[in-house]
C-alpha cells in the first residue's frame, strides 16, 4: 500500500504486528478506523492512497448523497457511480487537480488570486444535481464568486472537523449554545438496539430508555443520508445485531465515554451542517439561470479547454514507499 509499512508477501503465514488503525471517511457523517493494509481490501485505490496526507482534500460525487461533499480523510464506502476527486493530483499539496490554467484564468478574469481551495469551495456552493454528476456555472464577477466562495468555506469547515491542514479548531454553536447530557446514556453495544425520540418542545433526544441529550435543534435530528435519519444510522452501527458473527460482533463489552462525546460532536456538526448547505443550496439555485458567466467559450479560447487527456489521469507519485506482491517493485 502506497505510503504504509505494511508487508507484501501472503498474509496467512504473517506474525508481525498489525499496522496502527487509520481513520477514514465513511459517507460526510461517519468516521471508522481501518487497518492499511492492501490484503484486508476488497478494492484497494493506490492512486488515492498515494496522495492521501493532511494537506489533502477529497471532493466525494455520491448520487445517493445528493449534493457534493468534501474530506479530509481518506473516504470508503462510496455508493456506485459515486466519484472521489482529491484537490492536489502530488502529497504535500502540490500540483492542483485542475484544468491548467484555469486558476490563472479566473484570476485574470477578476483581478485577485484564486487559490485551489477557493475553487472547491466555489463547488461547494455552487454545484447542481445534473444528468451526469454536477454541473457547475463559474461567474463572470469576482463579486459572486467572493459570496460563493465564503459559503462554501463554511460548509468545508464543518465538514473538516478540525482535521487536516486547511482546518481550524473544531466548530460550536453560536451564542455557547452546545448539546449535553441531561441524563446519563445506559447503552451497551451488545444488546438490542436502543430506540430513538426527540422532542420538539423542549430540543430533547432521548436515547435508550433513560438516556436524554439536549438541546438538539431539530434540524440535527432530521438529517438523513440515503433516507435514514443520520442518528440512527451512527448508533446501529454501534450495536451488533442479535446473532452477529465475525468482525461484525467484535465491539467494546461497555459503551465508550468516547462515544457519547462522539455523538454530542455529531449533533454540532449536523446542525451547523444543515444550517449551512441550506444557505448554498438557496445561493445555486438563485443563480442558475444567471447570465454574465465564464461559459465553454471563453475557456477554449483561453486555453484552459480543452483539458489535455493527462491532466485527467492520476500523477506519477514515485516519492511514497510502494512494493508489488511479495516484496516487488514495480518498474517504471
């Protein structure tokens, strides 16, 4: 695996020491840990693995999530037809995985800089669901791109979670508003699994029998992906089900204090998250039938289209340690 330490050869006769747990994205509301090592995968992805560092960013397209969503991690689980597009094509930040050109095109075009991250948070803000993944209308004055950019900024910084080189510390709610428990969490990961109510009047979600978290804006409570709520989705997957086997059963014999602190996190994130692609989702569809864009044209004849064949293909990273099976090197 591109950048681990992992071994090559068969795994069965391995005595080694399993490599540290990595954290990665699963979906724009979950995180796992998974061991990186390519004989544990299904589907290994070296050419992401290869550029997979804090100073990256990864643009997820899921059809199941509806809109463009962006992670600092490394992200798994992507439904078909989904696409996952880092910013930088090299580690370190380098080399923007973009049309060349076309940063110094719109920088031209309105008299500032523009940087890699202004043009994610453009899509960010401003991408719509189309026939064939997103579609995005680059504008023709730096002062629509400056509002759009600042919304998506703050939709990355949720989604950042304090992660990763281009992220601040960890969002909270305005005012010192913040979730908490009222009322202690009794929950195991190996029993059935807890039910979920919220109510309304007083911002409430009561978790299991006695457990009472609050306040919680019910916007956090009605987020959903792939028509689940959010909530519940992130506490089954922390109880095994009746007759679970394998990895599937393997779970702490006690609930973390972690978790729950986890969760409270959770419910920030949602609100702010839902408060925030609400405003971009309002500022795209304002401005779908706006005139006085950048359009095709124009970047024909600047040169930035078309994209050369590539610039669309993965970099050649030779600088991360990378071995085929039983210790081979691959040849370039």
């Amino acid at each position: 695996m591109p950048g681990q330490s992992t071994g090559t050869g068969r795994l069965a006769p391995e005595a080694g020491p399993a490599p540290e747990p990595l954290r990665v994205a699963l979906g724009p509301w979950e995180e796992r840990f998974l061991l990186p090592d390519h004989r544990l995968l299904d589907a290994p992805r070296p050419e992401l693995w290869r550029v997979a560092d804090a100073a990256q960013l990864f643009l997820v397209d899921d059809p199941r999530a509806g809109a463009l969503t962006v992670t600092p991690l490394l992200p798994f689980g992507a439904g078909p037809g989904s696409r996952v597009h880092p910013l930088f094509r090299r580690p370190g930040g380098r080399e923007p995985n973009l049309a060349p050109g076309l940063l110094a095109h719109l920088a031209s075009r309105y008299g500032r800089p523009v940087t890699p991250l202004d043009v994610l948070d453009w899509l960010l803000a401003a991408a719509r669901p189309a026939r064939r993944g997103h579609e995005v209308r680059l504008p023709g004055t730096y002062e629509e791109w400056a509002a759009g950019t600042g919304l998506g900024r703050a939709l990355r910084e949720v989604a950042s979670r304090g992660r990763g080189a281009h992220a601040g510390p960890r969002l909270r709610l305005p005012g010192g508003r913040r979730p908490w428990v009222r009322e202690a969490l009794d929950l195991t990961p190996r029993g059935p699994l807890p039910g979920l109510a919220y109510e309304p009047g007083e911002e409430a979600l009561r978790v299991g029998t006695a457990g009472v978290l609050a306040p919680v804006a019910p916007a956090a409570w009605e987020a959903r992906q792939e028509g689940e709520r959010v909530l519940e989705r992130w506490l089954r997957a922390r109880v095994a089900a009746p007759g679970a086997k394998g990895l599937a059963a393997v779970l702490p014999r006690a609930w973390p204090r972690e978790w729950t602190s986890d969760l409270l996190a959770l419910l920030t994130d949602l609100t702010l998250g839902a408060e925030r692609a609400a405003r971009c989702a309002e500022f795209a569809t304002a401005r779908e039938d706006a005139g006085d864009g950048i359009g095709g044209a124009e970047l024909r004849a600047a040169g930035v289209l078309p994209v050369p064949a590539a610039a669309r293909r993965p970099a050649t990273v030779l600088e991360t340690r990378e071995e085929g099976p039983e210790g081979q090197f691959a040849l370039l």
